[in-house]
C-alpha cells in the first residue's frame, strides 16, 4: 500500500461522498478513530465534528493526551464528560458480553445525544479490516455500533456511514496515521479497546478497580514499551489470594500481565519478556498497587485465548 496514494484517494472518495453536508466522527484517541478522524477533516476541514467520549475507562492520562493532540491538530473537538453514565450502565455486569452490551448502551445513549444535536448526515468510523473479520465470523460483536443494536443508522438519523480504513491492517493504518502527520502518541499507539479498561476487569466494573487496573497498566506499559509488543497490559482478576506483609495474612488482589506480538490481532502470540523485567514488573506493581499481592504471566497464544479477558 502507498500511504500518499491511499491519503489522496480517500480524502477525494469522503469530499464526493459528503458534498456540503456536515460529518461527524467518534474519535476515541485509539489508532483507527484517530486516523479516520485525521484522514476525514483532511477531506471536510469544518464541515467534520468530531466528538471525544470520556468514559472514565480509559487509562491514565489518556483523555487530556488525545484533547491535546487533537485540538493542536486544529480539528472541531467536542468532548463529552461521560464516566458516571458508564459506571452506572456497568454497575452489577459480570458476565462478559453483558458488560459489552452495557457499554455499547452507554456509548450510543450518550453519543446518539450529541448526534441528534448536529444537523450531520454521514458517520465516520475508524473500522478495519481485521474488525470485519472478527465480526462476521463471530468472535466479536463491538463494531459498526448502530447497526449491532439494530439500528438502521439512516433509518433513525438520517446518517450514512463511511469507513474509510476497512480495507486496512492495523500496519498499514500505522503508516496512513504516519504520513498524515499524526503526533507519534497517537499512530504508534498500541491497540486499545473501545470498551477500554472495562475489556480488563473480570467481574464488576467500579470506580475502585478501574482506578487499580490503570495504575497496574501505566507500568506494564512502562516496563514493556522498550521491548515494543503488539499490545501490553494489565488485567485485573475477581478472585482474592492470600499473600503477606509484614510478616501478617494479607488477602489482595490478583493481577495478570498479558503481552503478545501480532501482525493483524487474529493471530498472536506471547511476547518472550525476559525473566528480570517480568520479577521487576512484579516487584513495582506489589510495590506501586499495594492491594495487589500476586502478579502472573500469561503464556496463552490467540487462539486459543483472545487478546483481551473478556
Ligand atoms: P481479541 O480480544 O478479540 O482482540 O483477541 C483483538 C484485537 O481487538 C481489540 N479489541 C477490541 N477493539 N473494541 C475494539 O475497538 C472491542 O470491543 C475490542 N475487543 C478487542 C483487542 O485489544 C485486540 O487488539
């Protein structure tokens, strides 16, 4: 794929599509929604609007990265403090696709009340290949939100969607986002999920364990960055083990690092950490996440195991 090439084709195929009507994009600061969102206001300048969704999900420091980014991009941003609403939606969820669907609930509420509000008549997703892979044969059901729950999204709000990075792998969005001139924050990110930290906790979602998990992430990330895995973070298991300090019972937390090497996200495989930063990793989040008392290393490849816990 030619990036420049790709970059031209688009922007002309999104100006014809749209003409002078008005576009709006869901930008989640992730890699895909990014470059979409970039790639689009290339094409419609302010004619796009795109909108940030604050889920309080996301990990540390993401949203003041991803407004910053963006707003010195010059892009239309509006930002939409959202956490309690999404709290609320998970609060007593334990089963994993009920957490999904909760989420996806959460997201279309609060962003079918903002759409409703602007007068746009085309939806830009950051879609992807590997998404409509993943979707079709059934190992996921996050994307193409509108239309999962049913909703004809011409049909209920007069909206087309564009998706103009469906043909892409991961890689090559990597390289759109690139040329685009995307800060490096942005397109070298690693994949994270639109349900965000959520996808990270077995059981219930609180405020407490997101607020654990994040702490956990931020320094698997800072641990596994220089080794630059496909994805690395931190999962947050519901179980308790018993573990001691000072010399007394403690009963805490179970954190497992998963890391894995991937092209496309069908396949992966576990990243071959080396034993010192795997017992430094250990050491650090006992250490920074005091209520934690064990961490594992998790060595299953996808399949069998998805990339994510739930
Ligand atoms: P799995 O867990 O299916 O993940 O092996 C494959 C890739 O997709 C990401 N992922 C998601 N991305 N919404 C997303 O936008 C989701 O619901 C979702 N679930 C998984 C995952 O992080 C990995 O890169």
């Amino acid at each position: 794929m030619d990036a420049r090439k790709f970059i031209d084709k688009q922007v002309a195929e999104i100006r014809k599509t749209v003409g002078s009507d008005k576009a709006i994009s869901a930008l989640s600061g992730g890699v895909d929604s990014s470059v979409a969102t970039v790639l689009a206001h290339r094409a419609l300048g302010p004619q796009l609007k795109a909108i940030f969704i604050d889920n309080g999900l996301m990990r540390e420091n993401e949203p003041e990265e991803v407004k910053a980014a963006f707003s010195q991009l010059g892009l239309n941003l509006e930002v939409v403090e959202a956490g309690a609403e999404f709290f609320e939606a998970l609060q007593g969820k334990t089963d994993p696709e009920e957490k999904r669907k909760a989420f996806r609930y959460a997201f279309y509420k609060v962003f079918g009340r903002e759409v409703v509000k602007s007068k746009a008549r085309f939806l830009i997703q950051g879609t992807i290949a590997a998404d409509i892979i993943e979707t079709r044969s059934g190992v996921k059901t996050q994307h193409n939100i509108l239309e999962q729950i049913g909703i004809d999204p011409e049909k209920g709000f007069g909206f087309k969607i564009i998706e103009p990075l469906k043909d892409l792998f991961k890689h090559e969005v990597r390289e759109v986002g690139r040329e685009l001139g995307l800060p490096e924050i942005i397109f070298q990110r690693m994949p994270f999920p639109g349900p965000a930290l959520a996808t990270r906790i077995i059981g219930e979602v609180t405020p407490e364990k997101v607020e654990l998990v994040r702490k956990a992430t931020r320094i698997v990330e800072e641990e596994l960055s220089p080794l630059r895995p496909f994805q690395a973070f931190a999962v947050l298991m519901n179980d308790m083990a018993t573990g001691l300090a000072a010399g007394q019972r403690k009963f805490g937390h179970i954190i497992i690092i998963r890391s894995v090497e991937s092209e496309d996200a069908l396949t992966a495989q576990p990243t071959p950490v080396p034993w010192d930063v795997l017992t430094g990793l250990a050491r650090r989040i006992t250490t920074e996440v005091p209520s934690v008392v064990r961490v594992a290393y998790e060595i299953t490849s996808k399949p069998p195991a998805t990339i994510e816990y739930i």
